[in-house]
C-alpha cells in the first residue's frame, strides 16, 4: 500500500477494558504535523518489559561500545516497581516457572544478568523422563549422557537446564540494568501512537507517541511486546498459526521431601496424554510447578474445582490408564460443581483396585500404603512425588497457540522495525523452549547490533538486521515445527500410530549417543562459539542413525523393518530439529 508525500504510517491504540487494541491507519493525513512535535532522539526503542524486553536491554548495556555509542530507551506499559519488589516467602513460588538452558544461563552469565538471579529459588534439571500415557514406553534423557563441561559454578551439578520464576528471571534483568545508567526505562507508560516520520524521499525513522505525551524518534524500533505486537502490526509483517484445541493449567505444588534413599528432587517428569501432555517440574525439594495442557473444557472444570480435586487428577494423571483418566475427565465434566473431594477420590481408589495397582507401588495415589520415610517402592523413581497440596492463588489457566511472523525485520514502510521473542513467535510449552528461544534472538540481535557499531553501520538499516534474521528464522523454524508435529503425534489414539511412536521411543531410549546429540541441540550442553564442538556432536548423532538405518535385517525379529522405520523417524527428526547454532 502505498502513501502520498504528505501522509505517515500511523498505529494508533484504542483502550478498552484497560487492554490496548490496535487500529491502524495508513494512508491518512494527520492533523499534527511531525515538524511541529518535540522529539527525544534515540538509537534504540525497545517496546516491551517482559524478559526478551529486559534481556535485550541488559545485553546492549553490557556493551562498552554500544553503551557509549548508542541512546537506549525501554517502553512498558505495566508497572515495573512491582517486579523490582518482588520478594515472595522462601516457600511460596509463583505459578509461571521457565526451564533455561544451560546456552541461555551462559548468555545471562555472558552479560552480567545471572549474577543478579537469586539461585536459592532455582532448580536444576539433572534428569528428564517422559513416557506415552497410553502405551508407557518411556524415554529418559540425563545430563550424566551429556560429555563434561566446566559447570558455571563452583560445586555446581552438571545439568540439562535450570528451572526459575519467570518473576526471578525479570527482577535479575531490572537489577542488571539498574546499574547501566546509559539504559532508560520507562515503565507505567503506554505506546499511544506510532507513526513514520514524514520526509521527503521517504525512509522516515519511526516516532513512538507515549501516553505522556512524550514521542521517541528512533533510529531502530524493537517489538519485544508480546503475541499481539502493536510494534508488528506498525511495521506491516503478517503472521500465520492457529490456536490449539488445548488450554494449559498451571499451579505450584506442594509435596514431601524426597527420601534419604531416592534422588533429589530435580527429575522433570512429562507424560503424553490424548488430551495434551502433563508436566512435573522441579523447584525445591518440596514444590514443584505443574504445567498441564488439556481440553478446554476440562482444564475450566480443574480450575474452577476444590484444590483437593485438582490435588487427586493431577496424581491420577501421571499414574493411572489412559481409559480410565478418559473416564475421570468425564466424570468430572459430567458432574460438575457438586462433586467433592471424597467423590473424586473414591473414584480414584475404585480405579486403582480393578486395576490392580499394588498399594505398596509408587503408581498408587488414593489406595498408597507407602510411608514418606520409609524405603521407597521400587518403582519410586519412575514417577514424581506425590502431591499434597496446591499453593493457594496459584492456579491459572492460558490457551495455546501455533504463530510465527512471516518475517522478522520490516521493510519499506515499516522498515527500521525488528521483533524478538513472543512478538516474532509463539509455541506449544511442552517443550519448554519458548523463552529460551526468546533469549537467542536477543543474543543473535545484540550480536548483529554490536558488530553494527563497530563497524560504524546504520543500526537500523536492512544490512544491519539481515544477519540476525537469517540466524534466527529457520532455527526457530525448526523447533516449532518439530513441536508442533511432536504435539500433534502424541494426540492421536490410532493403535498403528501409538505403536510406532511406541516402538520408536523405546529403541531410541537405548541410543545414548542420539539422546545426547537431541539434549546438544537443545541447548542442554553449551557449545558456545565452539563450531568444531558442534560438528563433532552431530557427526557422533548422523553415525547413530545410520547405526540404526541399517539394523533393517534384526528387525525383522521384532516386526519388519521396525528399526529400519525407528531410524528413518530418528533421522527426520534430527533434520526437522536441524543443526545447533555456532554461536551458541
């Protein structure tokens, strides 16, 4: 769409409700002339707080060049005093917790942010199982598979990732950015307005109008401001995606102490039900968070129930039958607000008892004779804690969605526009990736912005930014589609589809050297500016799928061409996940 010499590009935004909706307006004279508007000049307008925001600012003022060069502004519309104060009970957790890989935590490290995290309120992750909930075959993935690197702290445990509030996460961030005073942050503060720049020619730099009056002429305008970006919308980039059939409940749990006879507390247990995966994730000895995706429906009646019925699903979930958790999500649905505690846990114990659970076994919830103290069952192990209470106010519930921007730098009109993070995609949280992916495009940006610099570039400019999308694009690419498809396979029933994903999980459960080049890639072991490291893993991963692609003749003992068909499914996925980034 083009514009005449003597209209801008505007984004405006409407309240209502206190949410901001954007209206856009092309092609429209605007009574205001830009001339006539005091403007605060800038280099850098980061738009957004959240922790791709915050990372993104901390990341640039750790730069002595770019601190000394360039005038950084951060815009968010929330009150940011309230994250700054954050300072919660040592056993009260919130109910929004984000696994950061050990790639991640070294770029925090990297800029100084992680120094700023209170540690005491984290967990690493030194062991993952996840299992089919309708076959039980099961996968488990460790970071004693993982080759030794130097950890990042002295008597630090080698781990796979670390779990952390996302609260902890942005407090560290502000606390970072506190002492970069060349860093501006303005917070309580809406974006009104963003409009191009008349001039003449076109190539007018972006003005944000704020909502106090104040407007920023940017040199590069960043949209860290989340799935609905205003920043996006102005720059003119589409995107595609869809919502899932799926909400994800979130609540803190609480529970006993592992015994003196089991592992610690840092097992993240997953399993993948029909109805969307269920996932336990470590934070202390005692709580750990839940993220548990399912129908719609259902997860309103879990949030809406008594937290002593939640408390009973959320244990039944991990361990009873597919067919008879299909049983209790109708019974639940079909009852409604009448049912009762007692109700559902009866229900639960006639379940156990005609499916002959052992009570003595760790797969038993309501019927369990085991005592916290004692000798663990021998199965202890294979699931997560039972839980006893959920922490009052934490319960939640969020829809999911698929969306990616069709690009991620704007041209033409709305050129000197970039997005990270949740404004350029959005994915299912079953694989925990979505913040970290957040946390490459900040790393690859501030990269692509300080070599800028140093090369005395136009930081705005398409030659500027066209790196950091070419890194950034596929690679994010990957990983959403590899999710999604992982999501969409572990939906179906179909008993030819549960078999081979079945079969195919277990035979891979035996390849160390492929789980390990999987937990590389996703940033599991930190390969950092390391490209030898990176082709080493990947040529150790490439000869275990020809190792397995041509295991054809064995298989025909198990089933024709079963290994043959494990290792074609290995090798699509390696493809589909692609290549561990250099930088990283």
């Amino acid at each position: 769409m083009s514009l005449s010499s003597t209209s801008s590009r505007v984004f405006r935004f409407a309240s209502k409700k206190g949410i901001s909706s954007p209206l856009l307006q092309v092609g429209r004279n605007i009574s205001t002339t830009t001339s006539a508007t005091h403007h605060e000049e800038l280099d850098v307008v980061i738009v957004g707080g959240g922790p791709a925001g915050l990372a993104l600012a901390s990341a640039l003022g750790a730069s002595q060049a770019v601190r000394e060069s360039l005038r950084i502004t951060l815009v968010e519309a929330s009150d940011l005093s309230k994250v700054r104060d954050w300072d919660p009970h040592a056993s009260a957790f919130s109910n929004r917790v984000s696994s950061l890989t050990n790639n991640s935590r070294h770029f925090l490290k990297d800029v100084g942010a992680w120094d700023h995290v209170e540690v005491s309120r984290t967990s690493p992750v030194e062991e993952m199982q996840v299992w089919d909930g309708i076959s039980d075959a099961r996968i488990t993935f460790s970071a004693s598979e993982l080759d030794p690197e130097p950890t990042m702290n002295p008597g630090e445990t080698r781990q796979m990732a670390r779990l952390t509030e996302n609260l902890n996460l942005q407090r560290a961030l502000l606390r970072h950015i506190a002492t970069l005073s060349e860093v501006r942050l303005l917070d309580n503060v809406k974006v009104h307005l963003i409009q191009q720049e008349e001039r003449e020619g076109g190539g007018g730099w972006p003005l944000v109008h704020l909502s106090d009056g104040r407007v920023l002429r940017t040199r590069l305008l960043v949209g860290a401001d989340g799935f609905n970006s205003p920043v996006r919308s102005y720059a003119g980039i589409s995107s595609y995606g869809w919502a899932y059939d799926t909400q994800a409940v979130v609540a803190t749990l609480s529970h006993a102490p592992r015994s003196a006879f089991q592992a610690p507390n840092t097992v993240k247990y997953q399993r993948f039900l029909p109805t969307g995966p269920i996932a336990f994730l470590p934070l202390s000895p005692t709580v750990s968070s839940l993220v548990w995706s399912t129908k719609p429906a259902l997860a309103a009646a879990l949030v809406k129930s008594d937290p002593m019925i939640l408390t009973s699903m959320i244990n039944a979930a991990f361990r009873l039958p597919e067919v008879s958790m299909r049983h209790l999500h109708r019974f639940i649905l079909e009852t409604g607000a009448s049912l009762t505690p007692i109700q559902i846990q009866e229900e639960i114990t006639w379940r156990e008892r005609s499916h002959d659970i052992d009570r003595h076994s760790a797969y038993a919830s309501a019927t369990s004779d085991v005592v916290a103290a004692g000798i663990p069952s021998h199965d202890s192990d294979m699931l997560p804690p039972l839980v006893a209470s959920i922490q009052p106010g934490t319960v939640a519930s969020f829809p999911l969605r698929f969306n990616h921007a069709d690009a991620y730098i704007g041209e033409g009109e709305g050129s000197r526009t970039v997005l990270v993070g949740d404004a350029a995609h959005t994915i299912h949280p079953l694989a925990g990736q979505g913040l970290n992916m957040g946390l490459g495009d900040v790393e690859s940006l501030a990269r692509c912005i300080q070599e800028a610099v140093l090369q005395g570039g136009d930081i705005g400019s398409h030659t500027a930014l066209s790196p950091y999308a070419q890194e950034r694009y596929f690679e994010n690419h990957k990983i959403m589609s590899a999710v999604d498809k992982l999501h969409k396979l572990y939906s179906s029933t179909l008993e030819p589809v549960v078999w081979a994903r079945s079969v195919g999980l277990e035979v891979l459960n035996e390849f160390d050297f492929v789980k390990a080049a999987i937990m590389m890639n996703a940033g599991a072991y930190s390969v950092r500016g390391n490209p030898a490291a990176d082709a080493t893993g990947w040529a150790m991963a490439a000869k275990g799928v020809e190792g397995l692609a041509t295991g054809a003749a064995t298989a025909k003992i198990v089933g024709q061409g079963i290994v043959g068909m494990v290792g074609i499914g290995v090798q699509n996925l390696l493809r589909t996940m692609g290549t561990p980034n250099q930088q990283k």
